[in-house]
C-alpha cells in the first residue's frame, strides 16, 4: 500500500495534540502534587513552544530560497509533437482512411477533411472511368510490352505528373523525374493552422490535372504558393497513395557536380540541384519502387551551370523514357543536349507529338507505331506544327485512341506515339 507523504504542518499538529495530551494526563493524575504538576505543564508547553518557533523559522527560510533561489532550477524538457510517418500523410492529403493509432487520425474527424476526402473520391473516380480504365484496356491489346520490367524510366519536364509515368512504366525499378517546380517542405497535417485552405489549395492545383491530363503551370505555382503544402512533393504524395502504393522512406538530398545523390535535411542548401527519393511498395505486386523528383533546370544553359542531374541520369545507365505536355521544348535548339541523352540512353520513348520531334528519329534505329490523329499543336504551340508527321499519321491510318493523352485531352483529337530502339 503506498504511504501517503504528510501535509504541509502536520507535524505541528501532531505535537500540539501530543503536548495536549501529556499536558491532560498530568492533570488528571491526582497522586502527584501540584509543584510536579506545575513544572510538568510549564516543561510541556516551553517544549511545544520551542518546537513550533524552530518548525515557523524552517518554514520562512524555505520560503526565502524558494523566492529568492541561489541555483536556477533545471528546465524541463517539452516534448516535441508527435509526427506522422510519410505513408500515414500520404493517405490523408490523398482523403483515404489512416490507421487508428496514426497521430492523424483525429484530423480526419474534421468535416473539412472530410470534406477533402468525399471531393477526390469523386474525382479520382471519375478519372478512372473516364480515361484510367479505357487507358488499361488499350494498353493491354496495343501495347503490353509496357508491363515488362525496366530498370529506369525518365520523364523529363515532368513536374509532379507521376499519374500517367506509372500507366505507361509500371514496372520500372526506379523513376526519375524533373522540374522547375521546387519540392517544398515535408507536408506535416499537423503543422497546418488553416487545414481547410490547405487542403482546398491542393485540390485546386490538381483539378487540371484530373480533368485533363497535364497540370497548367501557371495555376498550380499561384495555389501551392498560398497554402502550408507549398512544392510538389503533396501532389507526389496523393498520386502514390492512389496508386495503391505505400511509401516506406523518403529521403531529401541534392546532387553533387559529380552526379551523386547526397542526403541533407530537408531546406538545407546542399548541392547545386535539390531532390527527393521516395521509396515505396506497389501494393498489388509487392515490388519495391523507387522515386526520384529533382528541381532542376534541363535546358543546354542549366545542365551548363549544374552538370550533376545529367551525369546522375547516365549513371542509371539506359531504360525507357516518358514524354507528354512538354511545351515543345525539344523542338527547340536550347534543348539539344536533353534530347540527345533521351535518344541515347532509351530502348522504348512514349511520347505525343510535344517530346522530341519526328525528324531526330533515324529509321535505321526507331521502329515508331503511331496512334490516335494528328491536327497540329494546340494554339499556344502552332509554331511547332510537323507537316511530316501529318503526311505519316495520313499515310498510316493508325489505330484510334480511347482516351486522351497530352494537349489533346479531348481523346477523338489525340495522338500517341511509341518509338522501340532496333
């Protein structure tokens, strides 16, 4: 039974009742005469008093160093909030179910994440039907090889689409993607003051991605800039999470000139090219993928000035690559260098008519398979009109597309091209 500790003066309540006590007895003896009765209640008393003097002046005292204290006491340690694992994050800003014990838990309790929840169950639903599943069915007649294993697929200009890198590549070991999107901070739900606005933000820096097929720049860097899920690194989040995958690490880092993936904090100035590498499970095969996202710029100037996101490609040696909706960059002669490791270190190139133009693929070396219908770029892109291929998309009379790909999001005017390496 555990003692209990005395109050505060109860020893001076237990000499007061002990002196009255004796003071009685003595008193109350009636075979003692009244000088030894006398000097018993003076002695008794002068005893007491003496006691409670000396236990008032411990009191003072300890009163004393107590205001006035000659060491300062030691601070006690505050224990730092609890933070979710990447998986458990990943699952919330995507408004699917955490586990119970996840420290988020109780956030999903909050009608604005549910309300988060219910808005991208709809909207991943109907990108299924709509374009996700026509996609999977296609690809299973025009072209299965895409289910073989890769060691690497590139997408270059890519930003955080890894949606549709994970239709066409679904068994690559590792993903390298690249951007002038920054990553931003860890996203941290509970970190976030204003979770409604946080997470109303990225479901508008997503929205033209799920409706279309491609994220309008523009859009995505005003909305991710106004919220606490700031960077790419959330819509990577969401994009793994619903695609059945369950992240096991991620790891911030940078590249050195040398091309070597160097692990720092998150926001710490390393090397001159900033990344990410996520490592995560698909869940319906079980394979261990990996995912790399740098912040980078790929022009001829930018691998100029910061060499190490090209060597650091090389050295993942050769697989498939993966271009859409990206701006006719490589149409362009400040792009040659991209263009030309593309071609070099790729065994199979899915594009649309955006990558890498008609005239750099030598048929003594490309077998191309064409699809869907040529009607020249989008307005904004009509200076990049290919007469050629126009003249091989008539020519041919490819097989049609079920869903859209590209700028061409509309999939009766879209076009897919396939280049396999001889």
């Amino acid at each position: 039974m555990k003692k209990r500790r005395p109050r505060k003066n109860e020893h001076l309540q237990f000499a007061e009742s002990t002196e009255s006590g004796a003071a009685k007895r003595a008193l109350l003896n009636p075979s003692e005469n009244g000088e030894r009765k006398l000097r018993t209640r003076l002695g008794m008393r002068l005893y007491s008093a003496a006691f409670v003097l000396a236990a008032i002046l411990v009191n003072i005292f300890s009163v004393s160093a107590q205001e006035i204290p000659q060491v300062a006491p030691r601070a006690i340690p505050v224990a730092p909030m609890t933070t979710a694992g990447p998986n458990d994050i990943a699952r919330f800003l995507a408004g699917m179910p955490v586990p119970e014990n996840s420290p988020l838990a109780p956030l999903t309790r909050d009608p604005a994440w549910q309300a988060h929840a219910a808005f991208f169950e709809g909207e991943f639903n109907k990108l299924f039907q709509r374009q996700l599943q026509k996609l999977h069915a296609w690809t299973a007649t025009n072209l299965p090889e895409i289910t073989q294993p890769t060691p690497v697929a590139f997408y270059m200009f890519s930003g955080p689409d890894f949606l549709y890198v994970d239709q066409f590549c679904p068994n690559a070991s590792v993903y390298v993607l690249c951007g002038k999107e920054s990553m931003g901070p860890p996203p941290d739900p509970l970190r976030i003051p204003n979770l409604s606005g946080a997470l109303g933000n990225l479901e508008n820096a997503m929205k033209s991605s799920l409706n279309t097929t491609y994220f309008i720049t523009k859009n995505m860097k005003v909305d991710l800039q106004q919220q606490n899920l700031n960077g790419v690194l959330p819509i990577l989040y969401v994009f793994i999470a619903r695609g059945d995958k369950s992240i096991t690490n991620i790891t911030f880092g940078s590249l050195n000139s040398n091309g070597a993936f160097e692990e720092s904090a998150p926001a710490k100035k390393g090397g001159s090219t900033p990344g990410v590498r996520i490592r995560y499970t698909d869940n319906q095969s079980g394979n261990s993928q990996t995912l790399y996202y740098f912040t980078t710029d790929i022009s001829d100037g930018g691998i100029k000035s910061a060499p190490g996101f090209l060597k650091f490609c090389q050295r993942l040696g050769s697989g498939s690559s993966f271009l859409k909706s990206s701006s006719y960059l490589m149409f362009e002669q400040g792009f040659a260098t991209i263009r030309e490791f593309i071609l070099g270190h790729s065994n199979r190139i899915v594009q649309d008519d955006s990558g890498i133009p008609l005239a750099y693929f030598d048929p003594s070396k490309w077998n191309l398979r064409l699809f869907g219908v040529y009607l020249g770029p989008i307005d904004l892109f009509k200076q990049h009109y290919q007469p050629r291929l126009q003249e091989v998309f008539r020519q041919g009379n490819p097989p049609p597309l079920d869903f859209g790909f590209g700028y061409r999001w509309n999939y009766k005017e879209a076009n897919l091209m396939v280049a396999d390496r001889k």
